[in-house]
C-alpha cells in the first residue's frame, strides 16, 4: 500500500469520524474515535503524547 493510499484512507475516516461526531467535541475524544476507527479498518497506529512545556 503507497502512502497517498494509506493517506486517502486516514483522511476518509477522518471524514467520517468528525460527521458522526459533530461540532463541538473535545480535541482529545474525536482523536480517541479516529485512534478506534484506523484500528477497526486494520491499519496499525501508535498514540504519542505531547506534554507542553508549563513556564
């Protein structure tokens, strides 16, 4: 699979996700639901957590 596939596919459920979801949602629960969807289509990703750096 080329990356523009892999792309095209990310972005589609991405797509789909933020539909069923609608406006307003928390950044951090649409990530989780699209983290759950690119699972179930069988497509392996890893979370990576970025803490910001508090002054």
């Amino acid at each position: 699979m080329t990356e523009n596939e892999i792309s095209k596919i990310v972005i589609g459920l991405a797509i789909d996700v933020l539909k069923a979801l609608g406006p307003g949602l928390l950044e951090n629960a649409t990530k989780e639901c699209l983290f759950y969807k690119i699972n179930q289509f069988g497509l392996y990703i890893e979370k990576r957590e970025l803490h910001a750096n508090k002054i």
